[in-house]
C-alpha cells in the first residue's frame, strides 16, 4: 500500500511520520509544493525541520528514507498513492464572501483538482485538514466532474493533536474518527483506512461514523475545548475585581468530575490556528442554516478571548501609569503555547500591537519563534485588521522593525525594561535568575504574568510589582 500526503505542515508531516513509523511495510510520501519545507525536511542534520515537536526528530530520523519521503513532485505523489491524505492549510478568509468567518478552501479545492486530473487509478481520498461540514461533498463533486474512468472515495479522518504534544497524541490518540459514505464502496474505504491505524490504535478507539458527523466533531470538539477556556477566563477578571484566585477556583472546580481538571488554565487568552478558525466556521455555518442564535452563543466564545487580550493590554498601559509611549517592555515568549515554534493566532501579537499602537518599545525573547515570523506577525495583523483599528492606530513595517526588537537571550531582552510580560508558558523561564533580573530592570520593576506561570510570593518577595491574570 502507497499513502501520499499533500501539505507538509504542522499536521501533515508529524502525522505521517508517526503511521510511517508504525507501519514499515507501507510507503508514505509527503509531497508540498513549497521547496523550502521539503528540503528543511529532507535536511540531514534534522536540526531545521519545519515544525518544532518534542520527540519528532527522532520519528523522522527511524523513518526518512526507509518508508516516508518528502518531494515537491505533487503529480509523481497523487499517481502513485492508494490513500492520499490532504493536509492543506484552511485559514480564515481575508478577503470577499465570508470575510474573517468562512474558511479559504481555495488550497484544498486546488488539490482536489490536481488529483482529478493526475489520477490514473482509484483512490481513496482523505480530508486531514480541519474544514467545515459538507466540504467532502464539495471534494466529491470536483473529483467526480473532472477525472474519467477512476473511483474515488472521500472519507473524512480529522486530527486531533494538539501542538507541543503531537508525537504523543499521535501515537496514544484519545480516539481516532474516520467517517464516510455508508455505501458498501464507503464502508470498503473506512475499513481501509481504520486497517493502516490498527497498526497501532485499538480498534475500540476507531470511531466510524458518516462523514457529516465527522466533520461537525472535529469544529465541535474544539468549540468545546475553546469554550472552556473562555469560560475560565471570564471568571478571572471577576477573580481580579474580588480578590479570589482563579488558580484555587480552577483546582476547586476540577475537582468534580462532572467537570474534570483539563482546559481551565486562565490565561492571556487561547491561540493557535484552530480553536478561533473552527469556531468561524461554526458560527458561518449556523448564519448559513439560518440559526442566528446558536451562531451568537458560539461567536461569544471569540468575543471574550479578544476582551481577554485587550484586558491584558489594557492592564499593562493603565499600570504604567497611563502610558508606555517610549517605554520598553519585555516579552517572554511569542508561541501560541509551549515547546512550538507555531505563533499563528498567538495572544502575544495582539498585545504587542496594542503597545506598539500606544509606541512602547517591545523587546521579545522566544526559545523557538524566527525574528522574520515576529515581523510577519505584525505586519499580517496591520494588513488584516487596519478597518476595526482606525487610521490613528496604522503601524508602517518600518515602524514595527523601529518598535520591536528580538533578542537572543531572555536577560537581554529583560535588561532596562519597564515591565515585562509573560505570554507563552516556556517552562525555561520558571528557572530564569529572577534576582539578576530584577537588578537590571527599571523600578518599579513590574512583571505582568498572562500564563500565571510564577511564583506570586516569591516575585512580591524579591521586589516586583507582580500582576497574573485572575489574581487581584
Ligand atoms: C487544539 C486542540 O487541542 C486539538 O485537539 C486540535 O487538533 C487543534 O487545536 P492546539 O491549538 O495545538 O490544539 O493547542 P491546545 O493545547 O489546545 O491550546 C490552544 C490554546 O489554548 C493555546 O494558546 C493554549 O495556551 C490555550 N489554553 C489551553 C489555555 O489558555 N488554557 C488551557 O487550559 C488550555
Ligand atoms: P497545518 O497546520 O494545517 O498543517 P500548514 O500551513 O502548517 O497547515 O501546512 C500546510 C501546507 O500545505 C503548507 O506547507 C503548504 O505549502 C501546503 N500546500 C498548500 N496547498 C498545496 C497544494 N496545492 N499542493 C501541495 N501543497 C500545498
């Protein structure tokens, strides 16, 4: 059996990785039509891979070159491959019909067309790619029109890895869902696909449903996940106004197992690249099916994570006094989350651009994020949200590379500022020396803790004017 993969991203290529590593026998390409990613993918000493994950250089070393390539060659990739994967990027639109809420299908929908016409024998096509519901449909359409003389299935298989966590998840899921036609070609096609993961995933975690309830599990799964933290983080700013601590409240309530301990961290607020998107989604769909109500109780879950970034913001200019213009302010961290490279969505942009709007100067440390995503970051947010912000708030590139500085060491970084803000939950900065930078900072020496990742009674202790989110 031959399994190709298209698109070589944050999902695409530790995913296949892992069947890679669990089925030696099965030949698994990944194919992009960017260069860059398949030669960083392809590099030898295995220290530039595109996608930071604990535990996936190792995967990719046992495998690559044995049983899982990676090549530009698309068409060499859909020709040969009984099972192709499509692992494309879906971002939320930025332009047209459907604006900041519908996904942009255009790079799933140039795939499925690309397969149609490169096909020369029956396949079995799988959507990986978080997508709304009725998209298989759409895929099945454009396979069916174009290509003559070739079968082909459409089965929905979403994944449900966390970042950070991927290998881990990958190779112990929770569950994995495959759904398709309940015709006896889609069910033929379901067994298929649930064989390659029986390699190694009991068959009692093997969900097979119809592949509408697939698709709407995945963008429920995660609205679900993201509500949760929604829902935490509404409670802290109250936590702040009474001088209850949502720490104790999150342990107090977890505690129920009705309830469970999972996903009720307070934080600066949720990021990454699908809680919001499949959240969009959602909410388009139900505006769609004329649903306006179940659309707003969803999209709410999006309103209170922005108030949650704005909050944090707004809590660092009314602290300094009302002000940050020329100030310098610290950031530890710009990853959406811990031990990834992946800043799509992070909270740390928004932040920043709040401060950079009101001309502080932001001075940023991350283990893993390129200085030129930093940049890419800003200047994306400018170029998609310039409406809502108003011509006052326009930040020129120019002006962002003036505003903002990377450093290469967190003490640089943190070395005269005013105030520093955590944003991702490095666990290298619990062990930062906190005295010898306590020394070197401004004073008052605030520290705004938007993951509650420190130690109130020992920052208080040391000097700091220390803030964490839910605490008063
Ligand atoms: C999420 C889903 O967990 C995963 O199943 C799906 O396949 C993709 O989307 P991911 O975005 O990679 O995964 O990371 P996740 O661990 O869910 O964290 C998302 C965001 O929520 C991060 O910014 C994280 O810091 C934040 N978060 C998470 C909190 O603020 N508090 C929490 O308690 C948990
Ligand atoms: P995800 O987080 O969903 O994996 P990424 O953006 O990390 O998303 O990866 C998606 C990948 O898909 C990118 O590397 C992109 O170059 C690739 N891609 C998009 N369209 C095509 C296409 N038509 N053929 C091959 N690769 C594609």
């Amino acid at each position: 059996m031959k399994i190709t993969c298209i698109g070589a991203g944050y999902v695409g290529g530790p995913t296949m990785a892992v069947i890679a590593s669990n089925c030696p026998e099965i030949e698994v390409t990944v194919a992009d039509i960017n260069p860059l990613r398949i030669a960083e993918w392809n590099d030898d000493t295995l220290e530039n891979l595109p996608v930071f994950e604990p535990g996936l250089a190792e995967v990719v070393a046992e495998t690559r070159g044995r049983n899982l390539f990676f090549t530009t060659d698309v068409r060499r990739a859909i020709e040969q491959a009984d099972i192709i994967f499509l692992s494309v990027n879906t971002p939320t639109k930025t332009y047209g019909v459907g604006k900041h809420m519908a996904a942009d299908l255009k790079f799933v929908e140039l795939c499925a067309r690309q397969i149609a016409e490169y096909a020369t024998s029956d396949k079995i096509v799988v959507e990986k790619s978080t997508l709304p519901v009725r998209t298989a449909q759409s895929i099945k359409t454009i396979l069916c029109n174009n290509a003559s003389g070739v079968n082909f299935q459409v089965l929905s298989n979403p994944e449900f890895l966390a970042e950070g966590t991927a290998i881990q998840d990958l190779m112990h899921p929770d569950r994995v869902l495959i759904g398709g036609d309940q015709t006896p070609e889609g069910l033929a096609a379901i067994e298929v696909l649930t064989s390659v993961y029986a390699h190694w995933v009991p068959r009692e975690r093997i969900l097979q449903t119809n592949v509408w309830s697939s698709e709407l599990s995945k963008l429920t799964a995660n609205a679900f996940l993201a509500q949760r933290i929604s829902s935490i983080n509404a409670i802290s700013a109250l936590c702040e106004q009474t001088g209850a601590n949502v720490e104790e409240i999150s342990k107090a309530i977890g505690h129920d197992s009705r309830i469970g301990p999972k996903f009720l961290k307070a934080s600066v607020g949720f990021g990454g690249s699908c809680f919001q998107k499949d959240i969009l989604n959602l909410v388009y769909l139900c505006r769609q099916f004329n649903l306006p109500e179940v659309a707003d109780y969803w999209e709410q879950v999006i309103r209170m994570n922005d108030y949650q970034k704005h909050r944090f913001s707004k809590l660092i200019i009314d602290s300094l006094f009302n002000t940050v213009s020329g100030k310098k302010i610290a950031f530890l961290g710009w990853a959406f989350k811990k031990d990834t490279n992946d800043t799509r969505e992070s909270a740390a942009i928004y932040v920043a651009n709040e401060l950079l709007v009101d001309k502080a100067e932001v001075h940023v440390y991350d283990p893993k994020v390129k200085k030129e995503q930093i940049y890419a970051d800003l200047d994306y947010l400018q170029k998609h949200h310039r409406g809502a912000m108003g011509e006052a708030d326009v930040l020129t590139s120019e002006e962002i590379r003036q505003l903002v500085i990377v450093h290469e060491s967190p003490y640089e970084a943190m070395g005269q500022a005013h105030a520093i803000a955590v944003l991702t939950e490095w666990d290298a900065f619990k062990e930062l020396d906190w005295k010898r930078v306590y020394e070197g900072m401004l004073k008052p020496a605030f520290v705004f803790d938007g993951r509650n990742l420190l130690c109130a009674k020992e920052m208080n202790a040391m000097g700091f004017e220390y803030k964490a989110i839910g605490r008063g």
